[in-house]
C-alpha cells in the first residue's frame, strides 16, 4: 500500500530514474527522520505560561536515567542501572526562550520532548534511529512468516509499528505529565491511601505509601510497564533481595507478591486485564505514585516554599 502510494510522487522525486537505471529498476522508500506529536491548545499564551514552571519541574523529577532509557526502548537493569548492552549516551536539557521553555531528553539520535509555543503545549517523539526499538516482524527472505523480536527497520515496511511505538511514547509521556494538574495535596493522596477498604465482606488494610508499602507501589510505578503489563513473575524480579521481600523467594515470594496485587486492586490503584493475569496502573495509581515520585524528590526548600 505504501510503495503504491508513494510511487506516484516517483515523476516529481526522481523523473529520471528510467533513463537512468532502466525500467526494471524500483524505488526504496526509506523513512530517515519522523516525529510523532501531541499538542494540547489553551485560550491564550498567558493561561498555558502559568502552568509551565510546575510542568518542567515534575517533567525533569520524573525523568529519571531508566524512565527515558526505556522509553527510548533500551535494556536496563533489574535494579535501574543501565544494562551494558543499552551502550547509553542520556542528555537531558532544559531550554528557556523570549517565547517558551523546553524540555528535551535525548538518547544517542533519538530525542523527547515537551514545549509550549504561544498557546499551544506541545509533546513531540523524534526518531532518527529505529533500529533501536525491537518489534515483532517476519525475518526478511525466510519465506517461513515466523515473527521474531528483531530491529526495526527504516523502510516503509516499519510504519505501522513505527507509529504505534512513538504515540506509546508520547502519550505515556503526556500520562505522566497530567498527574500534576491535579488539585490535592500529597497529604491528602497519601492520606485516602492509608484508609483500609472493604470488598465482598472482606476488609483490607490500608497503604503504608512511605512504610513498608513504599518498595512495592515504586516497583508497579517502574516505566517499563508504561510498555509491557504488571505481572508477579515481574514484581518477584524487582523486589526479590530487597526489605521488602523479607527474606523471601520461590513460593514463599510469589505468594506475597500475589497478596500485595490483591491489595493494590481493592484499592483501585490496579487493574487486572481481562482473561489475564496482568495489571496496569489505574489513573487513581498513576496519582499516587507521582505524588510520591514528587514528594521523595522535592527538597526541604521545595517543601517549606509549597507549604508556605
């Protein structure tokens, strides 16, 4: 469908082409540079102005190395550290112009970012380099239509995934971004949290979202699950050896990890996919998480000035 259609811009792009290199010659068609974008319109710049200081600062707190690492779609470590095989180069700026301000994370030729220009908020992906995304596709020659996880690829073969994977990244980045327009206080997040719940006769206990809770609801809030689903087999992973896990592996771990699940969905901050035994946070637990994302990373300054 591509080659068709980009066929017929073949007599503007390259109307020699026949006298050329022959009439048995056909066109590759490669894409070297896209950009996917969100924008996001408000009445006038000054409105969209106001608002801009909060959106870098949570924007820059909760960028963290491993977050951009995987949004970029680069191996990282169980524990957050870079894999050795993601061969990172991250760069983070943070712009300011007589016009706007931006904020952009770059990871070797590929690059995301947030800006406002006049009324408009902009979220914007740009690939240069897909090959560092690996999808599922056919191997090309093997005739056999198996699928494996392989690079993408800059022909137009990729777009349909090339599209799918930049709006995962933005939106994912816009989700995240959201959270801080909301108009209560971490205590008031932290407090709704820590009350017990009750489901079907049974009562819950409440969070302990800077306690004993605090190492579980970090692990559910990693960005990997941005990409991929919330699994026990995953959360064992991450919280197998920590304070958390208490010692415990095997059965034992997988069992308490199938607990704290239970609890996290009475609570609405998961939710269980239908006919799987996976879970995404909900809107309720990307608040909770990105309160406490924000609180953990605010100085005592930050604090006294907030409250002040």
């Amino acid at each position: 469908m591509w080659a068709e259609a980009l066929a017929g811009f073949l007599a503007d792009v390259f109307p020699s082409m026949g006298a050329l290199l022959g009439e048995e010659m056909s066109y590759t068609w490669t894409l070297w540079q896209s950009e996917w974008a969100k924008d996001y319109i408000f009445k006038d710049p000054q409105t969209l102005s106001a608002h801009m200081g909060g959106i870098l600062r949570h924007a820059f707190i909760t960028g963290t190395s491993d977050r951009v690492l995987r949004y970029m779609g680069r191996p990282v470590r169980e524990g957050g550290q870079p894999h050795w095989a993601a061969d990172p180069e991250l760069l983070s700026r943070v712009g300011l112009w007589h016009d706007g301000a931006r904020i952009r994370h770059w990871v070797g030729k590929n690059s995301l970012k947030l800006y406002n220009e006049q009324n408009v908020l902009r979220f914007e992906f740009t690939m240069n380099d897909p090959a560092k995304f690996r999808v599922h596709r056919t191997v090309e020659g093997s005739g056999s239509g198996e699928k494996k996880l392989l690079p993408m690829r800059k022909g137009i073969a990729d777009v349909a995934v090339r599209t799918q994977v930049c709006s995962s990244r933005v939106r994912n980045f816009t989700e995240q971004v959201a959270t801080l327009e909301e108009a209560v206080s971490v205590g008031e997040v932290l407090s709704k949290a820590s009350k017990p719940v009750a489901s079907k006769g049974k009562r819950y206990r409440g969070l302990e979202a800077t306690g004993k809770d605090l190492l579980l609801l970090q692990a559910v809030a990693d960005p990997k699950f941005n990409v991929d689903a919330i699994t026990n087999k995953q959360l064992q992973k991450a919280l197998g050896g920590t304070e958390w896990a208490n010692g415990l592996e095997g059965r034992g771990l997988s069992a308490r990890v199938s607990r704290s699940l239970r609890l996290l969905r009475e609570h609405g901050i998961i939710k269980k996919l239908p006919k799987q035994h996976r879970y995404v946070l909900t809107a309720k637990g990307r608040l909770l998480t990105t309160a406490l994302n924000q609180f953990l990373g605010a100085s005592i300054s930050d604090l006294s000035k907030l409250a002040a």
